[in-house]
C-alpha cells in the first residue's frame, strides 16, 4: 500500500492538504484566508472581568470578542496576592497583563477558548513551559515503548522550568533526534519571552507555522512515501524546517511540476465533495446521516437498499460494522469534536454488540485527536467525545445562508409578506408619518403590490399617507427595511387640538345643562289654531330673572297669589290671555320667556273646561260671541281653600 502526503497551495485563497491512501482519501485539512485559524497562537492579554461563579475570567487579547480563560487553566504564577487580606488565596485582577494560548476557535456565539498553560508542539515533542516534569503521549500504550522512551527522557538535558512529552511520531526516535527538537523549541520559547516583554498587551506573540509547515509537522508519519507539493514557496518552507528537525526526510519532499491539477490526477475532488454532504453512502447499500447541531453531532446509520428481509439481524450486524469503519474516518475528515452520538441500527445479539464496539475502537485508534468512548446501550446509541482542536471543515469553508441563516428552512410567501403587511399598518395607525417607503425582496414585494393593494389603499386614505413598496433581489428573505418621513409640526397637533376642543366643548354643555335654573311658576303658552279657535287661557307670566350657577329652589305660594281661571275667549279678543288677578301688572311681549325657555303646561283645573282627549274643536260659527265670565275671586280662594273639592271635579269631568 503507498501513501502520500498531497499539499496544494497555488491559490493564496484556499490551501489544501490531503493523504491518500491506494487512492482512498484517509486526512484532509484546509485553510481559507478569510478564516485564517488563530489555534495555537499566544497572545499578551489583559483581564477585563473575573466571574467567581463561573470560576473564569474574561481577557482582552485583540479579538472581535473576549476570550474566555477558566481559572483551572491559569498557571500558579500568573495569580496575585490579594492587597489588605491576610490569609486570602491568590486571585486574578482586573487590569492585569497575562499571556494565554489558544484553545479553540471563536464561534458565532462564544469567544475564543483560552489557557495560560502554554504548550509548543514540536516534530518529535510538545514543550510545556513552567512546568519541570516530562512524560509520554497516552497514546502510546505498548508498556515496552513507553520504558524505552523513559530512559530516553531522562538522558535529555533540559532547562529549568521547561518540561516535555514525548509524541507518538517520536516513538521510535533516537535521543538526538529527540534532544535536537527540545533544543529548537527551547529557544523558540526564549524568544516568545523575549517578545513578550517589550510589547504591550493586548497584542500577538507568536503566530502558528505556514500551513505547509504544521502540515508536516502533525501529519507526517514514517509510513508516508512521499510529500508532493504544487507550490514552490510552500516548498521551500516545508524543505527548511524539515532540514531543521529530521534531516532524514528532507528527500521525501518533492516539487509537483505537471500541469494538471494535483488533486485532479489522483481523483480525489469527488472524494473532498462527499466531506460536506449530510448524507454518506456505504457500499452495502446503506447510508450515514450526520448532522452537526450546537450541543452535540448526531449520526443515524440507516440500512437503506442493502435490507434482507429473510434475516434482519445478519443485514443489521453487516451494515454496523461497515459504518463503525466509514464513521471513525469521517470524523477524521470533517474534523468533528466534542460530544458525538451514533444511533446504529438495533441488534439482537450481544455478541454483534461487542463486535462492532471491537470494530470502531480499532478504527479510531489512528485518529490524533483524543477519544473517550462509552459502550452501545440497550437503545442502539454509542456515546463517545472527541478532542476538538480546530474548527470543523464545514465551518472552514462554508458561511451561513443569508436567506436561512443556517436553520435550512425558510417563511413561507404569504407569512412574510403578512409580517411586512403588519409592520407596515403599525406605522401608519401612529399616525405621525405623512410617507412610508418599504424596502423587500422581489417576491414580497410584488405579493403586497398584488394581492394586499386594497388593504394599502386603504390605509393611504384613512391615514392620509403615500406607501411605496419597492423590491430588491440581495435582501434577505425576511428582512424588511422601513424609511418614514414626519408630517409637519402644524399638521401632527391639528388632530390632538380638535380631540381637546371638541371634548371641552361637550363639558360645557353638560355644565350648562346641570346648572340651568328650572321655572319658578309653571307656565302655558299655546299657538292660536289653525281652525281660528281661540287658544285656551294661559296665566300670566313673572319677569325672567338671571341665571344663576346655583340650582333655585321652588317657593310654594300662597292661595292668594294664583292666578284667576278663565273661560275660553272669544275669536274677537286679539290677546288670547286670561285677565290678570288683581294687583299683578300685564307683562310686554319683550318680557316674555324666549323658546329657548323651558315651557311647563300646567294641566286644567276649571269644572267648565272640556276634556282635551274629548272636545273637538268648534267651528267659527258656532263659537260664543260674548266672552265668558271671570269667576270671582272668592269662588276662586274657595277652590284653591279646598282641594279635594277639585280633584273631585277633575274626576267627574274624566268619567264624562
């Protein structure tokens, strides 16, 4: 089987490394320019916040966002005692300068991940300042290597301060080999120091190696033939570091020269496409679904076309043990950490539990980064964590849909352009808009001209506003972009004016209805009839007093003061009034009540008056020529001195 090492690095844009294997993809990483990684950098940082309940601080080291630094990851030198506290513990200031290394990329919606342990891998070792102590990669597990490599690790020299583990590419090294990669960390580490102290924070320290350098240096393994390279500065960096660390190697690396695409000569585009589709085929017949959430990466393994249904436990056992293989290089491939959940498909047999478990283990045993791997559960699912070094390959080279905004789904027409139609009327029923202009994508744009034109109309006239809608392709799918114009000073206080005036007006009114005086005698003052009958006798009338704002009170009078009651007069008196008692003066018409006045009709009292529900009205010829008596005024106080004398004549006059 040959292996090779594939770098293609001719577009500055993108950089791509790949290694295959019989033609088989087995690694693939990748480098955008717009997204050039920061994992792995150091930078000189400042403390801006420290959370005792979260147990972290917050550190200004230049980013877009602060990073997050937990205290566990702080070395003991970092922290400050505590000033005017006897006996308190060591703690992290607000305002104090701290150098920290990157963990893990910023995210949309977390900061970066930081640590003061600083850690600088090498070919063969991975340095670790402040700390003394050296070991061994986990893993390397075979007990003969590691106690070899222990009595190598001891013959090494190393400075105070400066610790080291041995990796799993130094495992069959020699001591020179593995004291000349400490030697070349070991001043690299003085220079970052040496940096640090003559710039002020927040600021880069140091910066990861080129792409074709931490290339080498954390793929390459011994079974690797060769390293094709199509760019000739990548070369020249790749050449000079390897000339520094494994002078042995130096001939692996070689210069591509042809003109066809490296990639395209070893067929491996198809092969990069599968990396990030959600959908991977097995050759069974059966196929992953993987799908990256926020909390966790869930995997379904699905029997597909490759289902028997004469044994379904032999077709289920055969399409896991494809996908504990495809799953383990996958996760390679896209680079997938953190929490990872496979859902295989359900077995019967104990037996091919403990297969397929045995069969992924194996898998994944090639993988750098580092596992935690828990059994298959009574419910199908494998549970298991993988260190996240990096961002994903998706994440790398893919950005969010401007139109979905990565949920993958859309709103529909008609919801959207029904929001539009909303906010659009909550501006206009404020009122204080003389114009609106909305701006949305073409499709809601035009639903709204057509479908919602006589609701805009509408609103237009009843708000006295212009609406203009106009569309426009690059907008997102439910964005909408509102612009109003205010109406004049004048204009806005008109309606707030005439709301006022019109409600202190009817308060007026109420007032002037509730303090109106009533009549202090009622009074009778009918039109002569259109027939020419002569009205009935209406009593005199008292000079109208001033209003006043208290309501009057009714005096009762005496006898005395009534007025005399009249027969019916004839048509031949021109004032149809009856005669006036004795001692009361004839009032002018100017001193009459206006019509505005409140009339009150007193009903008859007389025995001689017809009933009005009864009588008819006679006609002229038939009318008495001579007027009717006055009743005197005796017979008059005789009535008024006995009053149920009247209401008996009242009654005998109705029963008639």
């Amino acid at each position: 089987m040959k292996k090779q090492m594939l770098i293609n690095a001719v577009h500055l844009e993108q950089k791509r490394m790949a290694i295959v294997e019989d033609g088989k993809l087995v690694e693939f990483n990748i480098q955008m320019a717009v997204k050039e990684p920061i994992t792995g950098n150091i930078y000189k940082g400042i403390v801006m916040k420290v959370e005792r309940g979260l147990q972290a601080a917050f550190v200004n080291y230049g980013g877009r966002k602060d990073g997050f630094l937990p205290l566990k990851d702080v070395s003991y030198n970092n922290f400050t005692e505590t000033a005017g506290r006897e006996g308190s513990k060591p703690a992290l200031k607000v305002g104090q300068e701290i150098l920290v290394q990157v963990l893990r990329e910023v995210s949309e919606r977390k900061g970066a991940l930081l640590t003061a342990y600083i850690s600088l891998p090498g070919r063969y070792l991975v340095l670790l300042p402040n700390k003394e102590s050296s070991g061994i990669s986990r893993k390397i597990e075979d007990e003969g290597d590691r106690k070899r490599l222990k009595e190598l690790v001891e013959q090494i020299t190393t400075e105070d301060g400066l610790g080291f583990i041995v990796r799993t590419a130094g495992m069959n090294r020699t001591k020179q080999e593995l004291a000349r990669d400490y030697q070349h960390l070991s001043r690299l580490w003085k220079e970052i120091q040496k940096r640090s102290s003559e710039t002020a924070a927040p600021s880069l320290i140091y910066q990861e190696s080129a792409f074709g350098v931490r290339s080498l240096r954390d793929y390459f393994t011994p079974d690797i033939e060769e390293i094709l390279v199509d760019d000739m500065e990548t070369f020249r960096q790749m050449r000079a570091y390897c000339k520094a660390v494994a002078p042995r190697n130096v001939k692996v690396i070689k210069l591509d020269k042809e003109k066809t695409p490296l990639f395209d000569k070893f067929q491996l585009e198809d092969q990069i496409r599968v990396i990030y589709q959600e959908r991977v085929e097995l050759k069974s017949g059966g196929y992953l679904i993987i799908n990256p959430t926020e909390a966790m990466i869930t995997i379904d393994v699905n029997s597909g076309r490759g289902s028997s249904k004469r044994n379904v436990e032999e077709t289920a056992f055969k399409t896991n043990m494809e996908a504990a293989e495809e799953i383990a290089r996958q996760l390679r491939l896209r680079d997938l950490g953190g929490l990872v959940v496979i859902d295989f498909i359900d077995m019967m047999d104990q037996k091919h539990n403990a297969e397929v478990e045995k069969a992924f283990k194996k898998a994944i045993d090639l993988d750098r980064a580092r596992i935690q791997l828990s059994h298959i559960s009574k419910f199908g699912i494998m549970e298991l964590s993988r260190q996240k070094k990096q961002s994903t390959i998706q994440e790398i080279s893919y950005t969010p849909c401007p139109f979905c905004r990565g949920r993958g789904v859309r709103p529909s027409l008609e919801y959207t352009a029904l929001t539009a139609y909303r906010k659009i009327e909550t501006q206009a029923v404020k009122g204080l808009s003389s114009q609106i202009k909305v701006n949305l994508p073409d499709e809601v744009a035009d639903y709204l001209l057509n479908q919602k034109r006589s609701e805009i109309i509408h609103l237009e006239s009843e708000y006295e506003m212009s609406i203009h809608i106009s569309g426009n392709r690059d907008m997102a799918w439910d964005e909408c972009r509102i612009e109003t114009t205010k109406r004049e000073a004048l204009h806005t206080a008109e309606p707030a004016k005439h709301a006022l005036e019109a409600e202190e007006s009817l308060k007026e009114m109420e007032d002037e209805e509730a303090e109106a005086p009533e009549p202090e005698e009622p009074k009778t003052m009918e039109e002569p009839k259109k027939n020419g009958a002569a009205p009935p006798p209406a009593e005199s009338h008292e000079p109208v007093k001033k209003k006043s704002h208290r309501r009057s009170r009714h005096r009762r009078k005496k006898p005395a003061e009534k007025p005399v009651e009249t027969a019916p007069a004839t048509p031949a008196e021109t004032p149809a009034m009856a005669t006036p008692i004795a001692g009361e003066t004839k009032l002018p018409p100017e001193a009459l009540p206006s019509a505005r006045e409140p009339v009150r009709i007193k009903p008859p009292a007389a025995v001689n008056e017809p009933d009005p529900r009864k009588s008819i009205t006679p006609r002229p010829s038939e009318v008495p020529k001579s007027p009717a008596p006055t009743e005197k005024p005796e017979k008059a106080n005789e009535n008024h001195d006995n009053p149920l004398q009247r209401l008996k004549k009242v009654f005998e006059t109705l029963i008639d």
